[in-house]
C-alpha cells in the first residue's frame, strides 16, 4: 500500500495542560462529539467532525484523566485526582452527581444501554454506579491486581475489560459474579484499550506493541512491533482495515491493519502523544498530546494547504469558511469561564 502525503490537521487549542484522553461519541441525529481529559481539570467538548470547541464543564479540582459520553451524548462522566468522578448534563455543563473515591480515579466509561457508569483507579476496585439511583452505594466488584489505567465495557454490558498501570494483562470481568473471567497477556503494562465498533476486536497498546485480539474467543488475531513506545492506538471503525497508534516519538502513525507496514506519519505535535482514537465514520481520527493540543487529521487525501487553528485571531472567518462549512472561529475554547450552553 502506497504511503501517503503528511496530513495537515485540524489543531484545536483551549487546554492548558497535557491532554491525557480523547473519547468521541457514536454518530447521532445531532452529528457527533468529541470530549477530552486534560491534567487542567477542565473536560472539553466539541464538535467531532470539525473540532469546533462548543463547550467546557467546570468542578474538579485536580487533573482529569478520563472522560467520556454516553451513547446520545447527552450526559458525560468524568474521572479524577480529586478523588471523584462526575456526572454531567452535556447540554448544560451542569454537574448532575458526584461520585465521591477514597483515591485517584483514572478510568471512567457508560455502560451500552448507558444506565451503568464504572469506575477504577488507584484503589484497585472497580465500582459500578446505578445512574438511575444516583444516591445508591455502587456495586464493587472484586479487587483488580493493580492500580486501574482503563476501562471498557463489552458483550452487551455482560464483561468489563480493564489495565492496570503497574502491570501487564487486559482483564475481563464478569458483571454479574464480579470475577476475572479471562487476562489476555502481555509483557508490558495496557495503555490504551480499545473495543471494536462491530464489536469484533479489543485493541491494546503495550510497551512498543499494538495487539488486536478476538472479543468473543479472546485470541491474539495480530501483533505488531511500532518504531517506538505506543501509549495509545484505534482501529478504524468503517473499513477495519486501518489503525493509527501515537506514543513517546510526538508522531502519529497510520497503519495497515493486516500488514503492519506504515501507510501515514503525520508529524505536528510538540510533546508525547498520549491518546488517539478514530472518528465514528472513519473518516478522520484525533491525537491529544503533551503539548495540550488536539489535533483531526483526516484519514483520506487532504486538499488544505494549511494547518486550521482552531483558536480566535489566528484566521479570518473568510479563511476559515472556505476550509470547513460551520466552523466557528470565536468559540477557541480558551476561556476557563463556564459557557452557557456546555
């Protein structure tokens, strides 16, 4: 496969810190979303497709490590080192619960029919909250090994996947009896865990290595060695023929899912990228980095011949309105004052 020209980005600004987590939502009636954790303690929200910031959800008091949106991205969930995680109103910005930790929160995700919201860091216990009895205690399933690092849930909310920053695996536990069920091993600690839009394949990053693993059996289906320490890949939703992985190098690769040959390197970022995760139509993926920026790049041709900011001043509203319909220059995401409509 021919390798193509470096993408030129979409980079949206308004973090003030590292971002440390991306999560888009699945398409709705309305388009669809992106949400990002920042050590800042301020999630973002914007538009998935053009990066246009819409809004920031303001409370924690400590960085925030993980964020996520429900399936109609009408509420999101937050976790955090001010030992909580919160629920929001993502139309409102508003703080619909706080669910109080004894320790660090790192990993946070809605279950599918969204009624459930897991959480884990570093107490080591996965607890599972009830969002229609938001006073109710949770249900705490059985201690992990080590300090969780992610979160995902699979086989239509039966199985909970999780990683631990301190050691290696992907564990699977069973909802229902709170047991680990299955570890799919590997040598270094899971940064990034990641299930399939078809639900076929859980992608891990590693150390130096993206493996693609069978949800259903659970087999290593592939593995392949990257040019450097991975802390984040994703599989490309549409096609599955794609998967881009980002780490310690500040470049953001683009692969073939059945080869492993490198098809794009986009280069751009100015510090480690810590996240990246493609968009629910597989038309573009996002990068979050050291440097506190976001960036979308397109995963077809790219006509543009410079780089979009997506920050107030740095292009007219002309120059922006003849790259991406809609765009909208003033809302650079920078303010840390509460919007009224996020």
């Amino acid at each position: 496969m021919e390798k193509k020209k470096a993408a030129v980005p979409l980079v949206c600004h308004g973090h003030s810190r590292p971002v440390v987590d991306l999560f888009y939502s699945p398409i709705t009636p309305d388009g669809f979303f992106l949400i990002s954790a920042s050590k800042d303690s301020h999630p973002m929200l914007r538009n998935g497709e053009t990066g246009d910031w819409i809004g920031t959800f303001e409370g924690h008091k400590g960085a925030v490590w993980s964020s996520c949106l429900d399936n109609n991205a009408l509420r999101a969930a937050s976790a955090s080192a001010d030992f909580s995680a919160k629920l929001w109103d993502a139309l409102t910005g508003d703080v619909l619960h706080s669910f109080e930790h004894k320790h660090i929160v790192r990993a946070c995700a809605f279950s599918e029919d969204t009624k459930f919201l897991v959480t884990g860091g570093f107490e080591k216990i996965l607890r599972v909250f009830d969002l229609n009895r938001l006073d109710a205690p949770p249900t705490e399933i059985d201690k992990s090994p080590g300090s969780i690092r992610t979160l995902t849930w699979l086989h239509s909310d039966q199985t909970i996947l999780s990683s631990c920053t301190d050691i290696g695996g992907v564990r699977l536990w069973d909802v229902r009896s709170g047991k680990i069920v299955q570890t799919l091993e590997t040598k270094s600690p899971v940064t990034s865990a990641e299930v399939s839009q078809d639900g076929r394949y859980i992608t891990t990053a590693d150390g130096s290595t993206v493996k693609f693993w069978d949800a259903n059996h659970f087999g290593l289906v592939k593995s392949y060695n990257m040019p450097c320490n991975i802390e984040s890949a994703s599989l490309d939703p549409k096609s599955g023929n794609k998967f881009v992985a980002g780490g310690e190098d500040m470049w953001v690769r683009l692969f073939d899912f059945h080869t492993g040959e490198e098809i794009g390197c986009n280069k751009g970022h100015h510090g480690p990228v810590h996240c990246v995760r493609f968009a629910p139509t597989g038309e573009s993926y996002a990068s979050g980095s050291e440097d506190g920026t976001i960036r979308i790049w397109e995963t077809g041709p790219v006509n543009a011949e410079k780089v979009i900011e997506s920050k107030s001043g740095r292009q007219s509203v002309d120059e922006v309105a003849r790259k991406i319909e809609g765009f909208d220059i003033n809302k650079g995401g920078e303010t840390a004052e509460k919007p009224s409509d996020a």
